[in-house]
C-alpha cells in the first residue's frame, strides 16, 4: 500500500495539486477537527465509490491510519491505482502540522 507522510500531504495542498482527499471517519469525529477533504465514513464507502477519482491521486485519512488503510485495501481490490494511505491519520496531522489542533 501507497502511504504519504502528513509533510507530503501539507507540501501537496500548498502546491495546489490536483488530488481529492477522502476523510473516513464519522461525522462526529469530524465535527471534532478536520483537514478538509470528502467526508465517506468507513461503512458507506461502497455506496460511494463512484464518487472516489481514477483519473487523480486520492488520498485517503483517517484518526490513525488504521481505517484508511483498510479502504485503500478494499479500493485496490476494486480496480483502483491511484491510492494513498495518510501515514499517522489526522493525529500525525495535528502533532506535526498544526499542534493547536483538537485530538481525541
């Protein structure tokens, strides 16, 4: 599985690349702090994948890493290329991107 460190991915945005971020976790975990991107809770991702680029990098979070890293499995047993688990999930992001950022 692909991986972008949470560096690659604030390197990626401040560039303005051409990439879609999909977030997996719940709502409420959303609600607590997030980093942009789709919202696609784990569960319903097959009731969305028509939603989820081929043609672009996609990048794929979570709260660890943990969850993100079973979609992109799921995804590239769908046919998909183009996937990339975020290292560290959104708790990577806020001890080394923003530290003012909630974590739970």
């Amino acid at each position: 599985m692909k991986e972008k460190t949470v560096a690659e991915l604030k390197a990626m945005m401040d560039k303005g690349e051409d990439f879609q971020l999909i977030d997996v976790r719940e709502p409420h975990e959303a609600e607590i702090c997030q980093i942009g991107g789709i919202l696609i809770p784990m569960n319903t991702v097959p009731d969305h994948i028509d939603e989820i680029a081929k043609d672009k990098p996609v990048v794929i979070h979570c709260r660890s890493g943990a969850r993100s890293g079973r979609i992109v499995e799921y995804l590239e047993s769908q046919g998909y290329d183009n996937l990339y688990n975020l290292k560290g999930g959104i708790l990577a992001w806020a001890d080394e991107i923003d530290p003012a950022m909630a974590k739970y």
